[in-house]
C-alpha cells in the first residue's frame, strides 16, 4: 500500500489525483476528471503529465457510480489499484469552526460535516457523498481535509461580525475564510524557496482565480483573509461580487422587488466580473480592454483596484516577507499582476516589468530592494495528499 488518492467530490464534477508515497512524501503520478456528470455528454479522463490513459463516457451514471468508473479506470490503466491506496484524502469546503486541521474521517466527523453543510449546501453534500461511498468501496483511512482550516487560526477580531452576539454564538456567524489550502500550500512553498522558518514567515498571499481571495499570513499562521461566513465576501470575482453595503440587499428585495433567494444568486452568479461586463474570464475581459473597449478597462481597473485595497490594509499588520500570487489570473497574467502592483513603491513593493513579463513557470519578480514578490502555482491536491500521509503514517 503506497499509493495516496485525493478526491474533490462535487455534485456534477469529480477531480482526483493519484500519488505515489516515495521516501515519505507524494509524489504525482495522475489525475482523473469525472465531468458533466448525470448529463449524455458526461467523460471521465485519466491521464499523466505526459501521457492521456483513458476516455470513456459515462453518459447517465449517478455521482457514486462514476466514482465506481473512476476507480475500476484507474485500475484498469494501471495507474492504481484499490489494494494499492495506503489512504484517500477528500477536499472539504467548510468545517466550521470546529476543524482547524485535517482528521481521519469516522461517523462522528460524517455527522460533523452533514451538520455544517448549513453553511456550504452546494458543497459539503457533494463532498460528503464522496467520502461516504469511498469509504464503502474501500477500507483504507479517509481523511476530510477542509478549506476553512487554515484559517482557524485568525485571532477573533478579524473573526468577528460587529452584530449581536447571542446570534452569532447561537447560529455559528462569524468569518470563516476558504482557499486555505491554497493559501497555506503557496506561503509554505515561498518560505521553502526564500529559506525561512515557516514558524517566522509573513507573507500577504493572493489566490486570483474565478473565485479570489487574499490572506495575511503571520508566523505562518492565517491571521485575516477577504473571504468570509461564505466565500462571497473580499474581492471582485469572476460571478461574485465581493464586498458591498450590507442594505443592497436590502434594496434588491424591498424595492427591486426580488426574493431572498433571488438576491442572493443574484449576487453570487450574475454579478463580479460577469455582471461588470457580461464575462466572467479575465482573459476575454482584458483582450477586450487591449482592444480599445474602455469598459471593459474599468472593470479591469476595478477588480486591481479592489485587490490593492486589501494588499494595502494587510501591509499594517507589518512588512512581509513576500507578495505571492497564485490561481488561474495570478499565476497567468502579468498585466494583473502589474496594474496591481504598480505604484506601491512607496510602501516598500516595486514589481520588475521585465521579470514579470518573462516568468511562466513562477519565481521572483520584484526589483532588488523590494519586499520579494512571488509567482507561485498553486497544487492544493499535493497539499491534501501531504496532509493525509501525515495523518495515516
């Protein structure tokens, strides 16, 4: 048994990946994509970094059964057999305030997580239904490995919600912070790469995908992050709109006229970059800014800008040790990273135009003198697989 599985189980996609545990670390070796599922159209891939294995359709399979497929597949390319996994790590979006690390999954933790899906109902069920079929499927240890974890650190001021408090103790409504993860696996990997004690090292992380958010990161520990009760808090995203007056809401019921439910899809689906410019791919949007399109630059300028904001309310917790971006937009687009970054001089980060341009694969591109900036990819399944070895050993 030296084989470490890690499954992001949603409710139409499955994502795992297939490691091999070689002198006490993983090591990758595949990855399978279960995608469109319940639908005609649905697939699973598996393939490694050089080599596709397989394709199949799994046109009409239930969620359990395309993970039945995705093991049988692995199997059956020889990528991994059941008798081969020493564990398999799950990805958890949330584990309210009682998880702050990852733990060996039993009944109790099945009911913790059932029990918090209140918070997160597009994404614990989904998980969860993971975690319980590969628990049938095979005896090997589970381990529930959570988004908010990393940020159960953060002391209560940055926690807490400035309303009353018998409701947020009575119904559990604080900040509770996501991409953890990332967040941890991308500041761990620039302490590594800079030579400081992760226990000593600060940094101020930024993972820029379709969903965003910014972390402090202090002594290693999380000490404040954009995101919040739910992930729709912090900065402008590619459907969310990120930070607005409370009392929208409000508004959009009392005289727009919509529902709560409404409301809140509104807000979380049809807004961000999406409801700026009718697109949610920062790639279309800034293709169309270089084209002329003065909207589409200032729906550019407001995501940087929006971004700026909370890189500068983080720099008074004090100088950190680096600047990382990371996720889809950080670590592929130089002009983000650039209009972001630009004109912070003054507090002590200046970006190299030229490294910043050059750089594909990550690495530093601050000038000399500045507070160091980092392109860094994130691999939050690694880091899964990190955390279940640690655990199962």
């Amino acid at each position: 048994m030296n084989k470490i599985l890690v499954i992001n189980s949603g409710s139409s996609t499955i994502k795992a990946d297939v490691f091999l545990v070689k002198d006490n670390a993983p090591v990758f070796l595949a990855k399978a994509l279960a995608d469109k599922i319940g639908k005609p159209d649905a697939t699973l891939v598996i393939k490694s970094a050089e080599k596709k294995f397989s394709e199949l359709a799994i046109g009409g399979l239930a969620v359990t059964d395309a993970l039945d497929c995705l093991f049988s597949e692995l199997a059956a390319s020889g990528v991994c057999h059941k008798e081969e996994l020493l564990a398999v790590g799950h990805r958890v979006v949330h584990g309210g305030g009682r998880y702050s690390a990852p733990v060996v999954v039993d009944d109790a933790v099945v009911t913790a997580i059932r029990e918090m899906s209140v918070f997160a109902p597009l994404h614990n069920p989904a998980n969860l239904a993971g975690i319980e079929h590969c628990r049938r499927a095979t005896p090997v240890p589970q381990v529930a490995v959570f988004d908010t974890a990393f940020h159960q650190a953060m002391p209560a001021v940055a926690t807490t919600y400035a309303i009353p408090r018998e409701l947020s103790e009575k119904y559990g409504i604080r900040r509770y912070g996501f991409h953890g993860t990332s967040h941890e696996y991308v500041t761990r990997e620039c302490a590594r790469q800079m030579q400081i004690d992760y226990a000593r090292f600060n940094a101020i992380s930024l993972h820029l995908g379709n969903g965003a958010s910014a972390c402090a990161v202090q002594n290693g520990k999380s000490i404040d992050t954009s995101m919040g009760f739910t992930p729709l808090e912090g900065l402008v995203m590619g459907t969310r709109s990120g930070d607005i007056d409370p009392s929208l809401t409000f508004f959009l019921q009392n005289v727009v006229g919509l529902s709560a439910t409404e409301a809140e899809a509104l807000l979380n689906k049809k807004s961000g970059l999406s409801g700026l410019a009718g697109v949610s791919d920062m790639r279309e949007l800034l293709s169309r800014a270089g084209a002329g399109d003065q909207h589409a630059a200032l729906v550019r300028d407001i995501f940087c800008a929006r971004l700026r904001k909370y890189i500068g309310a983080y720099l008074t917790w004090g100088k950190p040790h680096a600047v990382i971006f990371t996720g889809g937009i950080g670590e592929n687009s130089p002009e983000i990273r650039l209009r972001t970054l630009s004109g912070l001089a003054h507090l002590g980060i200046e970006i190299s135009a030229e490294k910043n341009a050059a750089i594909n694969v990550g690495g530093l591109i601050s000038t000399e003198n500045s507070v160091a900036v980092f392109v860094i990819n994130t691999d939050e399944e690694l880091m899964i697989a990190r955390e279940t070895l640690r655990l199962v050993s």
